[in-house]
C-alpha cells in the first residue's frame, strides 16, 4: 500500500517513519525544505516539497500544523494540503485522512468545498505526546470518524488492520473533530485547577505537593503537577479552539485567565527568591 504523509514535524515523521516499518512505501511532502531534508536523513528517502513528484497513492495522511491567527482557528494549513492535493490526484477513490487538529465542521467542509465529495475523507486526530513518545506515540487508542460509511471503512482498515492502532470509531465525524479539542481542554482547565490550589497553598504555608499526593489517593482523583504555567503549543490552542466555537466559556476562560495570573505569580517568586540570594 502506498500512502503519502503531508506535514513531515513532530507528528508527521514519526507517523512515516511509523508506517514504513508497518511496510507501507511511504512517501512524505512539506513545504519547508529543512523539514523534508531531515525526513530523508531519517529514513524517509521519498520527503518531497514539490506535489508533482508524488506519485498515485491509496491514501493521504494530513499531519501539517493548525494555530492560531488571534484567538481564532486558523486552520489554513489543512485547506492548503487538501488543495494541493485536489489540483495533483487524478484519484478519485483516494482516501484523505486528517490527523490534525481542526474544528467541528473542518472535514465535512474539506469534503463538499474542495473535494466535491468524489472522495473519502475521514478524521483519525492524533494523540502524540512528545515528552513520552513510546507509550503515547502514534500507536496508542484513536478516535476515528468520517464523512460517510465507505470512508469510514477504508480508513479503519488502514489504521486497524495494516497499522495496527486500537481505533474507536464515532459518527458524526463532527463528535471526533470536537474530541481532540475537548480532551485537551479538559486537561487545560485540570491544570489550571492545580494551580488555582498550589496559590491557596503557598498563601496558607502548606505544602501543594502533600496535599496533592493526599488527594490522589481517592479512587476517582487525578489531580495533575502545578509547574511553570500551560505552555506550549496543543492545549493552549485546542482550548482556545474550543472557546472560538460557542459563547457558553465561563469555565474555559476561567481557566485560562487562572493560567494568566499563574504564570505571573511563579514569575514574582522566581524573582522574589534571586533577590533574597543577592541580599
């Protein structure tokens, strides 16, 4: 099977490099020439920055970029890839699989607009975490939905039976558009949480962690580290992804205010503690 990632970073590599040890010819497209450069020299010999040079392939995995233009989704990157697909397949059964995060609505409209449903599309976002790319890399559960059956099938029958990733499927594929930045979300104001408690704690002369490590041994309690603030790239955004879609946010912009003042506290004691070094 020959399959063509487009977005050759920190999701897109390693889901080549994936796929080619499943045994598929992969093949991989970016636009930045080092990106592609440093696919090659990891393996991936056929990284191309030019779509002439793919050749017909069965599926497309899309892992390039989405951010943030303001607060808004900017979801541009995806539009761009699936044009360029578009305008160089002459393939109408292919199978176009988005892995990148997007909004409720992004694939449906991908489908209609630019695609004018002869193909498949389905959406298969991705879990990678970097810091622990073993146990949470490109092989872990996903969530899979898709704009039709026959989409849904051709996609399932790639990541399930010849990638061999746990898959959970969904319908409509608006519900795994609106997972991935949900879960991320949640996480987010998780955080956000811990921190709010590690202010209180520090403001009440106890311990945050000893109070953490009590809380966590109740069955149904996993409250996460309060470090330097939510930085980053994938929750700040997919949050604010969130919050662009409704005006229902008290909790979300709660959250991400909290964070705000977080990331100025840390910083005022940071700063609090060099001076009672110098003195």
């Amino acid at each position: 099977m020959k399959v063509c990632i487009l977005g050759l970073g920190q999701v897109g590599l390693p889901t080549a490099k994936y796929a080619l040890e499943k045994g598929l010819d992969v093949w991989g497209y970016d636009i930045n020439a080092l990106a592609v450069a440093n696919a090659r020299k990891q393996g991936i010999l056929n990284a191309t920055n030019s779509y002439t040079k793919i050749p017909r392939v069965d599926a497309y995995l899309i892992c390039v970029t989405t951010s943030l233009r303001g607060n808004a989704p900017d979801l541009s990157a995806v539009f761009e890839a699936c044009k360029g697909i578009s305008a160089h397949s002459h393939d109408a059964s292919a199978l176009i699989c988005v892995e990148s995060t997007v909004i409720p609505g992004t694939c449906r409209a991908i489908f209609e607009e630019i695609f004018h449903k002869q193909v498949q599309i389905a959406h298969v976002p991705h879990r990678f975490w970097a810091e622990n790319s073993r146990e949470h890399g490109v092989n872990q559960l996903r969530v899979i939905g898709a704009v039709n059956d026959r989409s849904l099938d051709k996609c399932y029958k790639l990541y399930k039976e010849i990638l061999g990733i746990l898959l959970h499927k969904v319908w409509p594929i608006e519900v795994a558009e609106m997972c991935k930045i949900a879960e991320n979300a949640y996480r987010y104001v998780q955080i956000a949480f811990a921190e709010e408690l590690r202010i209180k704690c520090e403001e009440l002369a106890l311990d945050f962690n000893k109070v953490r490590e009590a809380c966590n041994t109740k069955w149904n309690i996993e409250m996460p580290d309060a470090r330097d603030g939510i930085r980053g790239t994938c929750l700040p955004k997919d949050t604010r992804y969130l919050a662009s879609l409704t005006h229902t946010n008290k909790l979300i912009k709660g959250a991400m205010n909290l964070n705000d003042v977080y990331v100025k506290w840390t910083s005022n004691r940071t700063s609090a503690k060099q001076s009672r070094k110098q003195t």
